[in-house]
C-alpha cells in the first residue's frame, strides 16, 4: 500500500512540475503579457478601438490623423518586437530550466525577474506611443475616446 501511495504522489509531484511553466506563460498571456488583444497589444491598429476603420469613423479623424496614429501604432510594435522575442525567449528557458532541475526554483525565478523587465518595458513604450497618439486628437476626439473606453469597460465589467 505504501508503494502504491509513494507511486501515486511522485507521480502527482511530476505532473505538477512539468505544468509550471505551461501555467506561468499562460498566466502571463492572460495577464495581457502574452499580447493576444487588449490596451498593451502594441500592434499596428489603434489599440483601444480595434481596427483604425472604427477609430476613424467613431472619432471623426481625418486622413491625416489616421495616417499619424497608424505610423505611431506601427513603430510601436516594432519597438516592442525584441521585447516580445525576450518574453518568448524566457518562458522557453524558465520551462527548460526546471525540466532540467525541478528543484532550483531560484534560476527560474532570476528568469521570470527579466521577463518582468521586459514586460514593463513594453509598457512604458506602449504607454508613450498612446500619449502620442492623444497629442494628434483634438479635445472632442479625445472626449469621444474616452467615452467609448468607460463603455468597453463597462461591458468588460459585465462579463
């Protein structure tokens, strides 16, 4: 009987380790870390409204505008493209590194602190790129970003 349990939880015990890492980068892609869709997505469209084809039309941008927030939305994923490859990068080596050795934690863990840094660095250029990117709307446009922001979270909320 013993046998059996010490099977059994040895067994629990490797399962476990092996879903770390999985866990770990699927929490920090839900996190918005991952950058699937959402306020930290860095990508080529405006980031709070979806596609620039809304953005434009629900905030009355002209041409010019649209051109400018695509360009800074544009740079700003190019920005951020070694950041991502680093997070890649590390949840890869964080998964290797406790498959190598499931007990030293402290290695995983001086890996997850540079992916830490990455991801803030990835915001702060994010958080650069939309006061930017506010700076090319007038008052009313940024009015009218705000409102349709407070009712995305509102909806967000709801869920």
């Amino acid at each position: 009987m013993k046998k059996r349990t010490l099977i059994f939880s040895a067994a629990a015990i490797l399962i476990v380790v092996l879903a770390v890492p999985f866990a770990v980068a699927q929490h920090m892609r839900m996190r918005g870390a991952g950058f699937g869709h959402g306020c930290m997505h860095g990508g080529s469209s405006m980031m709070m409204f979806g596609h620039m084809r809304g953005a434009k039309a629900a905030l009355g941008l002209s041409d010019q505008q649209a051109a400018d927030l695509k360009k800074i939305f544009t740079d700003l994923r190019t920005q951020n493209a070694p950041y991502r490859a680093s997070l890649r990068d590390g949840r890869q080596a964080i998964a290797q590194a406790l498959l190598a050795n499931p007990n030293d934690v402290a290695a995983a863990q001086a890996l997850l602190d540079k992916q830490t840094d990455a991801e803030r660095q990835i915001k702060a250029n994010t958080l650069t790129a939309v006061s930017k990117a506010l700076n090319v709307m007038t008052p009313e446009q940024r009015a009218k970003a705000s409102n349709f922001l407070q009712q995305r979270m509102a909806k967000r909320a709801d869920k």
